[in-house]
C-alpha cells in the first residue's frame, strides 16, 4: 500500500485495514495439562484508542467523560478467554489477522 497524501492528511484519516488472512500458530513442547488460554489484540477498531478519538466530533480539546470513554475502549483486555487441555504437548490457535492486527496469546498453567 502507498501513500499518497500528505502525513497530516493520511493519520488524520479513518484508514480501515485493506486485507486479511487466517492465521494459525502452533507451539511445541508445551508441558501437558490444563491452561487458561487469554486472546488480546491491538488493530483497527480493537483495543484502538485513535480511530474512535477520529470519529469523536471535539474541538481543542476532549471532555474527562470523552476522555474516560477512549481509555475503556482501549484498555487491554483480552477479547477471548477459555481453557484447553494439553495433551500432545501442542496448542494451536486460529486466528483472523488484518492489515497492522497484532495478537498477543497468554496461555497459563491452571494448577
């Protein structure tokens, strides 16, 4: 993708992401036994602070309240969480990933 517009034009935009792909990611070697699994990400419209602060209509500068409703928009909290039981010694995730996504997976050992 090429940029064709001034900086101050092209992050001032609303620019939703051009594509998108399944992604799988496996590891190996992971100890047997019951994890809880945490999804987090950080992309267009997840956990994204700036593309609602774009459509917000303000002036100089922004309300507490407005203010207060960006931070709970982008407050890092895992979009998913479930627990899984290893086996095999291998977990595997799917995920959808878009342009700039970034997916950060916690997996801990339930004792």
């Amino acid at each position: 993708f090429r940029q064709n517009m001034e900086n101050i034009l092209y992050y001032g935009s609303d620019l939703p992401p051009q594509s998108e792909e399944d992604v799988r990611i496996t590891l190996h070697g992971v100890k047997n036994g019951r994890y809880t699994v945490r999804i987090c990400s950080v992309g267009y419209q997840k956990n994204d602070a700036y593309t609602a602060f774009l459509q917000i209509p303000h002036g100089d500068s922004l309300s507490r309240a407005k203010t207060e409703e960006l931070k709970t928009l982008a407050n890092g909290h895992p979009e998913s969480e479930y627990v899984t039981e290893i086996t095999d010694g291998e977990f595997t995730h799917t995920a959808v990933l878009r342009d700039n996504d970034v997916c950060l997976i916690i997996l801990e050992k339930d004792d």
